[in-house]
C-alpha cells in the first residue's frame, strides 16, 4: 500500500482533501466500453488511481452442470486484483477479501439483470484489478454494469457506484487510499440511478444517524455523476458520440 | 415525447403513458423503461427497443443456420449460436418409419455439416427444436459461412430487404440470412463471393450509421470497375 505519511493532512482549514480535492468532488473518472474482441461484452475504468477491466460472458452453457437453474439464469462474478496491483505483490490466489468483494458485487448487481429470460444458464463477470487506491469495488460494479450492457445482457437499470466517508469529522465523497486506511468512515454504495434504488451499502466505521443520512445522501448524488459517464461511455461505443 | 425514435441505454426512460411494452422494454409504474441497449420505437399503442448487441435467442418460426455438433442415435445437436443447442430429431430427416436399428444419422448428416434449419418449438423448459423439413431448409452443401452479431440481422436485411438486394443483385451471390447471425453465401465467380462478403462485414461493422445502403452500393459499384 502506499506509503503512509504521518504528517498528512487529511482535509485542511479551505476544505481540501489530502490530494487537492472539494469534499465533494469524485476522482478523475475515465470510462471506456468495449475493448475486449473475445468476451460478449467488456469495459475498461479508471477512476482516480484504480485501473479495471471487467470481461462478460453469456448467457452461456452452465458448467458444473449442478449449479444451473431452471427457473433461472444465474450470475457468477470473480473480483480479482491482480499480483502487480498493490505496493507489495499480492499473492494471486483468492484471498478471503476477494471471496467476499465478488459476493458483494455479484449481489449488487443481481437486482438490475433479469436472468429470468434465461432459464439454464450463466452470465459469468470477470473483474480484473490491475492497479487498485482505495473505493476498488465501487470502480469495479460500475464498470461491471457497462460490462454487462455491452453484453446485452437484459437490465431493468444501471448500477453507478461510489464511496462516500468521514474524514476529520466532514462527510467526503469518494474516499481514496489514504483516506480509507486514515480516515474515520468509509461507506460504498451502489445505485441504479432511473429506479432510485440503492444496491449495495456497506459501512466501516462509526458514523451518528445524522452523519449516516448525510453520508447516504452524498452518496447516491456521486453515484449520479458515475452513472452520466456510464451513459457517455455506452452513447460513445454505440451511438458515436457523447449524447443523442 | 416528440420523436419517435431515440438511442437508449438500460434505465432510460423511453416514455411514459398508456403503452403497451413490447421487446426489450419494461413497466415500472408508468415509465415504460428499456433494458437493452438500443434504439426506440414508439407506436400508436406500443413501445418496443431494437437491440445493438446480445446473444441469439431463439424464436419460434426463426430461419437459423446450424452447425451440427453431434449426433446420438435418434437426433442431432446443431449448434445455433445461442445459449441453447438446437435439437433436430431424426424423424425430420428420415421420416415417420425412422427405425434407431436400421437408419444411420450419420449418413445424413456429419458433425462439422452446415443445415438451414426452422425453429419448430422453443419454450423456456426445453432446448429448442428444429426442423429442416420445409421448402428451402436442409444440408447446405456449398458456399461459405460468415459469422455477424445477431442484433445486426435486420440492418443487413435492410427495410423491406433493400440492403441484401443490393448485395445480390451487385455480386450475382445467394446469400441466405439465418436470424441467429449466421449467414451463408454462395456465389459462381470468386470475385463475387468476395465482395459479397466484404459487404457483409461492412454492415456489420457498420450497422449504425445511417445511408449504409447508399455506401454499400457505392463499394460495390467501385470495387467492379477496379
């Protein structure tokens, strides 16, 4: 992980973050759909420092042959970071933090797909991080979402995804590396913007119910940011520009 | 709503009111919703998205091309470029007195054999059957086999099938379109085969820019003289 300084200042005295940022402005956000010419659909994100590229596959076959549904598609995710992708090698086997991020993603992303028109069958979701800093898998569900349109996979919405946090006791939006191993909150959430409904919400850390609904609120404005350029990376594979 | 027609991606709202939703699209109170990428329609009654992208699924009375993939001793496993194999039974292709003893499926069709196929019956229980009994269906025996995205069929067919008229009508081929994104061309003069492939490919490639049966045309028509 990057180097922890003991003299940084996480938000100073103007309001701004450790790397130059408003309390409520996201990190540098680049989305790009599509890339990958042997996956069903794919999407490549930056946002801030985090690099992600995310491959789809299906509907397809089910294999194991067990784990296929009748009633049902199902969905399988693998959040994976990449050996190179941390300060210090990761090793490349399934860590238990990984196990569980895929869940998280995977259960995130469940409300929006509707594999009901897919009896027998899986959407497979390969998420590969090849450098993280801190709020990986929100960057990782956002770019699964564009992943998983390009796919033409059915979906009642997209999900946008962003951090929101406590740092020196003041609500931030999007919470980087440092401010994730410093700070005093961090909460990811998950977002389908048109049916204004959250996915995924969780919270590390102590927040009061005030300090909760705020954070909760400057959330779900974030997500809507994330999903404009969600929807400016889909207008630009598909339609050849940034709007109609 | 003023036009009619718009690019949507899932989540967008295509209109709200009294519709009836149709292909890709859903009822969330009363926003009617797309859930594909696409471009919307909107009728008198009806609101439906045509797809940009996904995989084949197969439809009843659907002309797809096959590929067989293998064969037990009462029917054959095509391959349609859907999530799902196509099952073709034995009794299609031999008639009602097909005995498992004495007939041999093989000797009708190989694994690696092309077959213009029809889906017969396709619900969400069952693989989808086919049949390949009907005027125009069966083994194909020549002609080369071009694989495009199935959401592009209908760009390739064109309105009222203008944009494969003209590839035709240009290279003297016999292309047969199968929904599934599969398609067969057939041609005498090798030159032609190739331009009517290279047609092809353009479509697909280009399936969302607009005047592409003037540009198509144009292709041709350069390509000849040259």
């Amino acid at each position: 992980m990057g180097g922890r300084d003991a003299t940084m200042v996480l938000l100073d005295e103007n309001g701004i973050r450790c790397d130059g940022r408003k309390i409520d402005e996201p990190r540098r956000i680049m989305i790009k759909a599509g890339g990958l010419k042997n996956a069903d659909g794919s999407a490549y994100i930056e946002f801030g420092d985090n690099k992600i590229l995310v491959g789809v596959f299906g509907p397809r076959d089910v294999h194991p042959k067990h784990m296929s549904n009748t009633d049902t598609g199902i969905l399988r995710v693998r959040y994976h970071m990449e050996p190179f992708s941390v300060g210090e090698r990761k090793n490349p086997a399934p860590s238990r933090r990984e196990i569980e991020i895929s869940k998280v993603i995977k259960e995130a992303l469940e409300p929006a797909v509707m594999l009901d028109k897919f009896p027998r069958t899986a959407v497979d979701v390969f998420i590969e991080v090849l450098q993280a800093d801190g709020g990986t898998r929100c960057a990782a569900l956002t770019a699964a979402s564009v992943a998983l349109a390009d796919a033409g996979i059915p979906m009642r919405d997209m999900v946008a995804a962003i951090a929101a946090g406590k740092v020196a006791d003041t609500v931030i939006l999007d919470v980087n590396n440092e401010e994730d191993q410093a700070g005093q909150a961090d909460m990811p959430i998950g977002y389908m913007p048109s049916l204004e409904k959250i996915t995924l919400l969780q919270l590390d850390g102590i927040l009061t119910p005030e300090e909760y609904k705020k954070c909760v609120q400057v959330g779900v404005d974030g997500c809507k940011i994330v999903y404009e350029l969600q929807k400016k990376a889909l207008h630009e594979k598909y339609f050849g520009n940034g709007g109609d | 709503m003023d036009n009619k027609r718009k690019y949507v991606i899932p989540g967008d709202v295509v209109t709200t009111g009294p519709f009836r939703p149709e292909q890709n699209v859903i009822l969330e109170g009363n926003k009617i919703i797309s859930t594909t990428i696409g471009i919307s329609e909107i009728y008198d009654d009806s609101v439906k998205v045509i797809p940009l992208t996904g995989k084949y699924i197969p439809k009843i009375n659907d002309l797809v091309i096959g590929k067989v993939i293998s064969h037990t001793s009462l029917s054959w496993e095509l391959d349609i470029n859907s999530c799902y194999v196509g099952f073709l039974p034995a009794q299609d292709v031999f008639g009602r007195d097909f005995s498992a003893h004495a007939d041999e499926l093989a000797t009708k069709l190989k694994s690696g054999d092309l077959v213009a196929a029809r889906i017969a019956n396709f619900d969400r229980t069952r693989d989808p059957l086919v049949t390949i009994s009907d005027r125009d269906l069966g083994k194909i025996d020549s002609g080369d086999l071009i694989k495009i995205s199935p959401s592009k069929v209908p760009r390739l067919i064109g309105k009222r099938g203008t944009m494969i008229q003209t590839i035709e009508m240009a290279t003297d081929a016999a292309i047969t379109i199968g929904q599934n994104g599969w398609v067969v061309v057939s041609c005498e003069s090798p030159e032609g085969l190739l331009k009517a492939k290279k047609a092809i490919e353009m479509v697909d490639e280009k399936a969302h820019v607009a005047n592409l049966t003037d540009q198509v045309k144009e292709m041709l028509e350069s390509r000849g003289e040259s």
